[in-house]
C-alpha cells in the first residue's frame, strides 16, 4: 500500500496498485460528488487514466465498490469529449465532459 501524496487520486486516503493482472488498478476513498454526480476521485481517473487503466471505487453512479477500467476516448456526434469505460462484468458505460469540465454520464447512441 502507498501513501496517496502526489495526488494521483485527489483527495484519497489510500492508493493501493495491483500488477498481478496486468493492469494498473488503484483503489481510492471516494471525495465529495462534484455537480455532475461522480466524486472527484472518479472526475480525475476519466479524465487522466491510460486506456486499460482501473480504478476501484466505493460509490459511483453504477453501484457501489465497483471496478471501473478506462476505455478510449471518442468525440459524440455534437462535439463533446466522450470517454467509455468497463466494468467487471463488461458492460460499458459512457461519460462526456460538460461545459464546467465534469465528466457526466450519458446515454450512448452509438459511435
């Protein structure tokens, strides 16, 4: 286990990486929800992580201690800057950055 001080994962208490998988995994204690309903550990992982990058999370618009990997990035329809991420079961989820620069759940219409 690592001390979180550089702030990878603001505003966790603990940043534990797991290299048994393959992947880098970090495991974060949420922060406040930011306006668009992710937490701020979360707002940060969407926007920075690698692609098959996780994070481990205790609460998140999908459930609670759910293991979310980043996908790509992509660009809807309209413009915006849209990212999918996977989780355990892999089933995917879609999120697009707002005008605030919160990263929004979203429906997917397809790429």
């Amino acid at each position: 286990m690592v001390c979180c001080t550089a702030g990878l994962v603001a505003g966790c208490n603990t940043l534990n990486v797991a290299s048994d998988t393959g992947r880098n995994t970090a495991t974060a204690e949420p922060a406040p929800a930011k306006p668009g309903g992710l937490s701020e550990n979360l707002n940060r992982f969407i926007e920075t992580a690698m692609p098959g990058e996780s994070l481990v999370v205790a609460r998140s618009p999908w459930g609670n201690q759910r293991e979310i990997v980043a996908q790509d990035y992509y660009h809807s329809a309209s413009g915006k800057k849209c990212r999918a991420v996977q989780m355990l079961d892999r089933s995917q989820r879609f999120l697009c950055l707002d005008a605030s620069g919160h990263w929004v759940p979203v429906r997917h219409l397809g790429r």
